[in-house]
C-alpha cells in the first residue's frame, strides 16, 4: 500500500446513526474517532463520540430532527483543527436486493437499485438511503461506498439459498440472502489464521442470526430473504408457520402493514414477555414475572436449535462464536444455549463464561466457544479501503494494497 486510507464508516438505524473515522494501513486498522447519535427525532436526542484513546468528547444533548442533522453534525466533528480527513466513505446496507451482492461504489443507478431493494428490507433501508442522500450531499466532493449484509452469504450453496416455491418466483429474486454479513467478516477477521474448519457464529442482539462457516465460507444461515426470519429476537419474530399469516389475513383482516408492524415491531421478545425487547430489562423482570423469564427460555431455545441444525450443516463444529450486545456480554443467556448442547461436547467454564473472557469454553470441552466483538465498522473501512485502491491505485500496487484490507 503506497499510503494509508482514512475511512468514514456510517451505519444508520431507524432512530440513530453509528459513525466511525479509521485510518487503514498495511496491517492495521486504527480507530481515529468513533460514536453515535441517538434518538433521532426525539427531544432528548444524544451525539456522542469517543477518540482513539478512549477518551470522551464532549457530548452534545438536545433535539436532533433527522438524519441529516446527525450527518450535519458529524460534519462538524470532521471539521475540528487536526482531525484526518477521509478519503472516502463506507455505508453498511443491509439489503441490496438480487442486484447488489458485492460492496460496490455508490452513483445515480446504484441509488435507483438500491430503492428498487427497500421491499427486502423496509425495518432498515429507509433510513440508509437518507443517510446516502445526506452524505452525498454534505460531503459532495468524497467517493462513497455500500457495503453489503448480504455479501457473506453471497456464495451459499442451492441447497440452502433456494426457496421452496415456483420457479417464476424465484426468478424475481425470491430467495435465501442471509444477513449480519460484517458482522461474520469481522469474526473470520479478527480470528485470521486460528479459525478452524467448521465455524458457527451466533450474532445475537436485537436483530440476531446464527451462520454455519465451512473452509471460511457461509454455507448456511438462519435469516433468510428478510431480516425478520431465524431465531426469536427484539421486536421480531424470526420464524413462523406461513399459515398463521394466512389466518391473520383471512380471519382477522390483516393487510401487509398490519402484517409487517406485527412480525417486526410487536413480536419477539417484546411480544412473548409484554414487558420489553431489552434482554437486561427482562433479565431483571424475571424473577417475579413469568412472561419474563419465558420469553428469556424461548430465545435461549430458539438458539440452540438453529446452532444445532448449523452443526448438522457443516457435520460437526469446531468452534461457536458468540457476538453482538446480547452475545458478548449475557453470560446467562450463553450459559443458557450452551446447556442443551452437551451432547456434541460443548461445556463452558462458569468463571470465565460469567467474566465475558475471550475463551468461555472448559479445556474438556470438545468444541471450543469464545466471545469476540462485532466489528461491523471496521470491516465496512476495510471494505470501503478496498474499493478506494481499486479505483486510484495502478494494477500491480492495486492488488498488493487490496489485500491488506481483506
């Protein structure tokens, strides 16, 4: 690589915005800056940030109206005497549809294909396309990237990508996407050349996937054309009879955003428990509501079933990774999923497990199981890097540089 890259990396949600400001080299990945604006839209909004030395600046409180503001706003940090400016600038997307499968630099006909995507995903593709549209607008000057859920599980197998229904629909793009495909990327990264054969990553936040990885490839996963599907999460309620939509249709009179506000905002954990979707809210609601702690057995069960057909997927397991808010930092719920899967050789160590370290399994456990940081950001600056050299570098530098971002 002839120089480092200096990435912005923007993740959007429905109400908030994850940024982060990296500066990727040969062999590194420092972070410069990172944060988040929060409550978008309320009146008790938050932008917050931390430097690369862990240290907090100062936090701004106070309405921020949209998503633009949040983008103004960063626009503002960027502008503080001495911070790098970046090269480029790397969007997680979690959808791009039957057309957008690889990261890819952002134009006119990108944009139209990813609107054309939103049906896909429509808990989360709004307010990435606002957030692309404000970026170009503020930093009109800096190439911008899309970097995909979906990429990871690009390659999956027929047997697991197509869907059981007519051929003509399929044709339309109806398949098996899968998604938290950054969040895979990052694990594989961080574990380089320690990872073994057979790998089940289990992401599990308020969005959660467990993906079967074979010779560092996904061969299976449980979400499948939506994010909606899988396990129980949050507020959704990952996999369902068909025919409960059907009854509900039928029966009740639902419609498809009556159908789409159930199965993706009053489902899940909030559903089951009628208390809240925060698994540390339901943890402390347990002892004395039942709805509670059955919606904590559900989701520990849900798990561990999907983390057992990936083992019959890939015939075996080497390794189970445990990630995101609820993964990396629930040792109960670990502990939980990890009880019932004793018959393929999986034992946690209850000190190391209830301390969140690194290693979680028992020395006599014949399938290790460790906690590792998603690192979604990072893995979109590695991505965005990629693409940045591919288009400025010449081809033998090109491909040197290009993969040090890998």
């Amino acid at each position: 690589m002839t120089r480092d890259v200096v990435v912005l990396t923007l993740n959007s949600g429905s109400s908030s915005l994850k940024f982060g400001l990296y500066r990727i080299g040969v062999s590194l990945t420092d972070m410069l800056f990172s944060g988040e604006a929060e409550s978008i839209g309320e009146s008790d909004s938050k932008f917050h940030a931390t430097d690369a030395h862990g240290t907090r600046l100062p936090e701004a409180t106070g309405s921020i109206v949209d998503q633009r503001e949040a983008v103004v706003r960063l626009g503002k940090l960027l502008a503080v005497p001495g911070t790098p400016a970046p090269a480029i600038i790397g969007h997680r997307i979690v959808h791009g549809g039957p057309k957008l499968r690889q990261s890819c630099l952002i134009d006119d006909t990108v944009l139209h294909q990813l609107e054309a995507a939103t049906p896909f995903a429509p808990l989360h593709m709004p307010a990435a396309l606002s957030v692309i549209r404000f970026a170009r607008e503020h930093f009109p000057g800096l190439p911008q990237v899309a970097c995909f859920d979906t990429s990871f599980h690009a390659d999956l197998p027929d047997v697991a990508r197509v869907l059981p229904v007519p051929r003509e629909l399929r044709a339309e793009g109806l398949q098996r996407y899968g998604f938290h495909g950054l969040s895979c990327a990052s694990i594989l990264h961080q574990l380089g050349n320690d990872l073994p054969d057979r790998v089940i990553i289990a992401h599990l936040g308020n969005g959660a996937s467990i993906t079967a990885i074979k010779a560092r490839k996904s061969i299976d996963t449980s979400m499948g054309l939506t994010p909606t599907g899988g396990v129980i999460m949050g507020t959704r309620s990952g996999d369902l009879d068909p025919g409960l939509l059907v009854y509900l249709m039928r029966e009740k009179k639902f419609d498809a955003p009556m159908l789409e506000e159930l199965v993706d905002h009053r489902s899940g954990l909030l559903g089951i428990s009628g208390v809240s979707a925060d698994m540390r809210q339901l943890h402390d609601a347990a002892a004395s509501n039942a709805n509670a702690r059955l919606a904590i057995e559900m989701f520990c069960y849900s798990v561990r079933k999907q983390i057992a057909a990936m083992t019959a997927a890939l015939e075996g397991a080497d390794l189970i990774v445990f990630t995101g808010g609820i993964g990396e930092n629930d040792g109960n719920v670990r502990a939980g999923i990890c009880a019932g899967l004793s018959w393929n050789g999986v034992r946690l160590d209850e000190t190391l497990n209830s301390r969140n370290a690194g290693l979680v399994s028992d020395p006599a456990s014949r399938c290790q199981v460790i906690v590792l940081p998603s690192q979604e950001d990072e893995q979109i600056g590695r991505d965005a890097c990629r693409l940045f050299l591919e288009s400025h570098e010449t081809p033998g530098a090109r491909m040197a540089a290009s993969n040090s971002c890998l």
